[in-house]
C-alpha cells in the first residue's frame, strides 16, 4: 500500500492532462519520468522565456488578468543557469507586497532541462503548504516541486504570459543585466 503522501502527489500528477505531450507519467516517481518531467518543464519555459541561453537580467510580465511575473537570472555558467520564478503580489515599494512561490530553477542547457530545485521554504496558500508536507523524502519533494513547476508554466503561458526578452509584445519588460 502506498503511503498517503503518495497518493496525493500521484492523483494531482495523474488527474487527466492528456494534451501534455510528456513521458513522465507513464511510470510515474521513476528517476526515468523525472528526468521526462525536467524535459517538459524546458520545453514550457522556453515557450514562455524565448531562448533560455540567452536569459539575462530580470523579466516581468505584467497581463491584467493575472499578477505579475517575474524572471530573475541568478549565476550563469557554459552548462546551467540559476533563476528565480515568482509571482509578485502587490506594487514595488509597496510595504504589503509579497511573492510567491519564490521557486529556484536550474536549467541544464546541455541536457535541455529544468528543474525546480528549491520554493519558499513557507508557503501561504494551504495547497502548497500541504503539498510540501506530504512529500517528506528527497525524490517526493522533487517530484512535488516540479509538478507544481510543470502545471504553473503550463498556467502561465495560458493567461498569456510572456518572459521573452527580445519580444516586441506589450507585456514583455526586461532589465538589463547587471
């Protein structure tokens, strides 16, 4: 019998999205269909952030039927690029603003992945909250967060979100790099 966790993460990551053209849930919590789950996660953000080589800086997109998203490049190296993905929550300068859900993403360019590595060590919204207390192993937290990761872009790129840096799109704003 499957722990309760187990089954929690399994009925999210298996509720039915049949037009994700990804291998992961053939097999699903295999290190195999992680790896699948990291592919889909670069496909969907190189869909939403153009090039993810060329990342630089920080992106917001700003859409009025959703908050402000915002891409912010950490460390860059020949094979991986750390960045931040978050949502912002009120107007900068603003005492009350917040973000969530602060995840940190690795790309591996070289493999052509992404993966969430770490979110908010708390979260406010209560499914998040459970869903990080139910996956209490290693393999069970990546899975939770790369599901999440896989479902938000997916969710993203749905509102109409857009993280390209050269795109000549309205709701496409890019810093410089610093």
């Amino acid at each position: 019998m499957r722990p309760n966790s187990l089954r929690f993460i399994d009925s999210i990551v298996l509720s039915g999205e049949s037009a994700l053209p990804a291998s992961w849930r053939g097999r699903p919590r295999s290190f195999v269909a992680l790896m699948s789950l990291y592919e889909s996660n670069y496909l969907r953000l190189a869909e939403l952030a153009g090039p993810l080589r060329n990342l630089r800086g920080e992106c917001i997109s700003a859409i009025e039927s959703d908050c402000d998203l915002r891409l912010r490049v950490g460390e860059v190296s020949p094979y991986t690029t750390l960045l931040e993905l978050t949502y912002l929550f009120g107007s900068e300068g603003d005492e009350t603003a917040s973000t969530a859900p602060d995840m940190q993403l690795r790309i591996y360019h070289d493999a052509c992945l992404v993966e969430a590595h770490s979110w908010a060590v708390t979260h406010h919204h209560p499914l998040l909250r459970d869903w990080r207390q139910l996956a209490g192993q290693d393999l069970d937290q990546r899975w939770a967060r790369n599901v999440m990761l896989n479902k938000w872009l997916e969710y993203c790129l749905d509102r109409g979100h857009c993280l390209r840096a050269a795109s000549a799109e309205p709701n496409c704003t890019m810093s410089p790099a610093t």
